[in-house]
C-alpha cells in the first residue's frame, strides 16, 4: 500500500480548512484516511498545526508528501525535508557510478 500525506479538505463553502492526513494513494482526496497528522486553515494569516512526530514517523516508513504538504512540513520542521532529499539524491548518484564503472569494466 503506497502512502501519501497530503490535504483533504472540510470546512464551509468557501471557507475552506483542510487536515493534512496519511491516506492510500488510490483513495479520494476526501476518502478514508489512516490517520490526520494536522491541520492547515489557508486564512490570513494561514495557521498551520503538526504532529510533528507522527510525519517523521509517516515519512520513515516511506510515505510520499504531496507538493503542498511538503512546502507546509518545510516550514514548519525545517531541514526534515531537505535532509531526506539529499540523503535520496546522493544514493542515485552513487548507483550511477556505480552503473558507469561497471560499463567500463565490461568493454
């Protein structure tokens, strides 16, 4: 089962507040949800909550953040992120050459 956080919205018409919740990636953006790791209200100013530890948790067990919510866990943990990010790319470049030294080996 492949998890997302990412936004689903409650509030009024046009008065939208949305939870920011770890959901299967195949269900609605409305739909069933396994848990709501926060909230964010889109006011001026917006007001953003965390559980901090649980979108570590979600995030450790592989769970992808949609655009939005990972610009809000951005803000809001700074360096999560990024620190995982880096530690991604640094492993594809590794693999790359990897891959690339074992073309030379072969030829």
């Amino acid at each position: 089962m492949a998890v997302t956080l990412r936004l689903a919205r409650a509030g009024l018409p046009g008065r939208p507040q949305y939870r920011i919740v770890a959901a299967d990636k195949v269900k609605p953006r409305d739909g069933r949800f396994l848990e709501i790791v926060g909230t964010y209200a889109p006011r001026n100013p917006p007001q953003v909550t965390l559980k901090e530890e649980r979108v570590k948790h979600w995030l450790a067990k592989g769970a992808v953040a949609s655009s939005v919510v990972r610009d809000i866990i951005r803000k809001k943990i700074p360096g999560l992120i990024e620190g995982r990010e880096k530690i991604q790319l640094e492993k594809l470049q590794a693999a790359r050459r990897s891959r690339k030294v074992r073309a030379k080996a072969k030829k």
